[in-house]
C-alpha cells in the first residue's frame, strides 16, 4: 500500500513533476491480484484486477493514460491498496466482489445479475453432484468459476469417474445413468457410495494428485498409440481439473465470518494487514503500515487488543502466530462465544 503524504503525494506525482512518474521506487508486488483506489475516509473509488500489480498500478500515473476518467480518479483518491492472489482467475473473481460490495462510483456496474457457476455436492442421504449458479445454502460448494465451460468439464468427469448421481430423486428401480453405467446406483445399493462421494471432495478441495496422475499416464498412451484426438481429451481434462480448483480459494466454504490477520517486514518498516471474509467470500481488507524493532508475536497480539477493543471478533481468526497469554480468554469474551484460532500451516487458510 502506498498514501498520498502530507504535501499530496499523488499531486507530486502527476502535477508537481509535470512528466510520467518514474515509480520504480515504489515496492509494489509483481503478482496477479486485486487493487482498489480509495479516498482518505475509506471509501472505494474504483476496483481493478491484473496479471502483475505493479505494471497496472504504475500505468495510473503515465503521462498519456489509456482511459480518459483516470486523471480524475488519481485526483480524488488518496491511498491504493493491493490484494494479492494467487492467480489471475482468482483476481477476476475477487474484482466481481469487490465492485458488487463496494459499488465503486469509477466502476462500470454489471449490469445483469448473472453470477458465475459453482460445483455442488448436496447434503442427502446419497448426495448428488451439480453444476448451478444457485448453490442450496447447506450444500457443499466450490467456486465461483469464472471458467464455467472448465467447471462443468470437470463436474462431468467427476459424476463419470466415481459414479456420482446427479438426478432430483431416487428411483427404487434405478434410473438411465445407473443402466449405462453413468452412475453406481445408490437407490439400489450405497454400499461403497460414501466413500466416493469423499474421493470428489477431495478433488474438489485441491487434492487431485492421484486423478492428475491417471489422466496423464491415459494421455501418454494414447499418444505413444498414435492416438493424438484422445491424447488431447485427456490433456484437456487435466488443464480443465487444474483450472478449476485453482479458482475457489477467494470464494470457499472455510471463510465464514473470518479474520485473517498477515504481518510482513522490510528493515525497520513493517505492515499488518486484516482481510475480512464472510459468507464464504473475501470482502476486503484493511491495512495499517508502521516502524517496527520488536518481537512478532507481541506486536500482533497487541494489534489484536486494540483492533477488537471496540469490535465484535469473529467466529474464526488467522494470525501469523500464535497468541500470548491471556488473549484468547479476551476475545472469546469480547465475543460472548468461542472464538477459533488458527496459526495457519498450510492449505486454503495459508493461502488466505
């Protein structure tokens, strides 16, 4: 993040030196993610996405910009925050998010209220797996993808590959799919059925190592077999799998009324940053930039004092590490229930 000082250091920017900025100096991360413009009260002017962060910030401040409402926009804001993701679907989604919470008035609106698909498993007896862009609230779900065509793929191969039952209701003499061997047959026989059904969650969940693995050695040989239109199903397959559960991380089914607090340092200046999810979906953060000499631990903890003294805590808190004495009885009191702490280790919450 970076703020506009005291003598207005966008004004210096992009009038004081009457030229492009040279912002070479400026320490903005080279990665896919989300960036909002905002005034000094915090309100959103305008959200953005890109493949690298720091071309696209530094293309607001050029001499000749590509869009005729940025000179404006840089004149009315006063800080730019960036959101890191870990790919550029992931920042497509987040960017859809952000403009529908925050309604930035730079923004071009979406006009339809066309959302994207999720992959679902529901929560029956023998669940079935579907392709919608209305998931059941009790449902288990995965997504938004912004790749549909690579979601529903993938939502095919999985319903094929294990068997999984995809019809409204159970059939006490089976249905078309179980007779053409699309699908087990759970109305007949669940035995064996649930085991499945966790085999897909996996998947679904980033573990698809194993299918990975089966699909390419099928693509290799089919290809050694001078089968290149099977060859590249299966190379298809396996981009479709990889696509698609590299999409879900800023829209999962962990993050319910969730807090993740990060803490990164250069030197003797430091940042913590809070980002906020809710329902399942990322809905910003908040960052506060400082000098820093002491220990990590206790400089996070005592953030978390001061930054929950006058807020409600959330049901779950992420923090780089772990808390001191006494602060976990605090917050659980602050909250009237149990908060759940984590210090992170791996998987979706990390990635968070």
């Amino acid at each position: 993040m970076f703020k506009r000082d005291n003598a207005g250091f966008f004004d210096l920017w992009t009038q004081g030196f009457g030229m492009a900025v040279d912002a070479a100096s400026i320490d903005l991360p080279a990665s896919p993610g989300v960036y909002l413009f905002k005034t000094a009260e915090g309100r959103v002017l305008y959200v953005g996405k890109a493949t690298r962060l720091n071309e696209r910030i530094r293309s607001y401040f050029a001499t000749n910009p590509d869009r005729h409402m940025i000179p404006e926009l840089v004149a009315r804001a006063d800080d730019v925050e960036c959101i890191v993701t870990t790919t550029p679907q992931e920042a497509l989604i987040l960017e859809r998010q952000l403009i529908r919470e925050h309604k930035p008035r730079f923004n071009s609106m979406l006009k339809d209220d066309k959302s994207y698909p999720y992959l679902v498993l529901t929560n029956e007896q023998f669940p079935r797996i579907m392709y919608t862009r209305h998931p059941p609230k009790k449902a288990h779900r995965w997504g938004p993808f912004p790749n549909a065509g690579a979601a529903k793929q993938v939502m095919q191969l999985l319903r094929r590959h294990f068997g999984i039952r995809d019809c409204k209701e159970l059939l006490p003499q089976g249905c078309l799919a179980m007779h053409i061997g699309l699908c087990t047959g759970p109305c007949i026989n669940g035995e064996g059925y649930a085991e499945q059904v966790r085999a897909v969650k996996k998947i679904l969940d980033g573990e698809a190592t194993e299918l990975l693995e089966e699909l390419g050695e099928k693509m290799d040989v089919c290809s050694s077999e001078m089968q290149f239109e099977r060859a590249g199903y299966y190379r298809d397959l396996i981009r479709s799998i990889r696509t698609t559960i590299g999409q879900h991380v800023v829209s999962s089914k962990l993050y319910r009324d969730c807090d993740a607090i990060g803490f990164a340092e250069q030197g003797d200046l430091a940042a913590l940053v809070v980002l906020h999810a809710d329902d399942g979906v990322v809905k910003g953060q908040e960052v506060w930039p400082f000098v820093h000499r002491g220990d990590i631990g206790e400089t996070v903890s005592r953030f978390i004092s001061e930054h929950y003294v006058h807020r409600r805590p959330p049901r779950l808190l992420l923090t780089p590490t772990p808390l001191l004495d006494g602060l976990q009885q605090w917050l659980d009191e602050r909250r009237g229930t149990t908060v759940e702490v984590r210090t992170p280790m791996r998987g979706d919450m990390v990635t968070l």
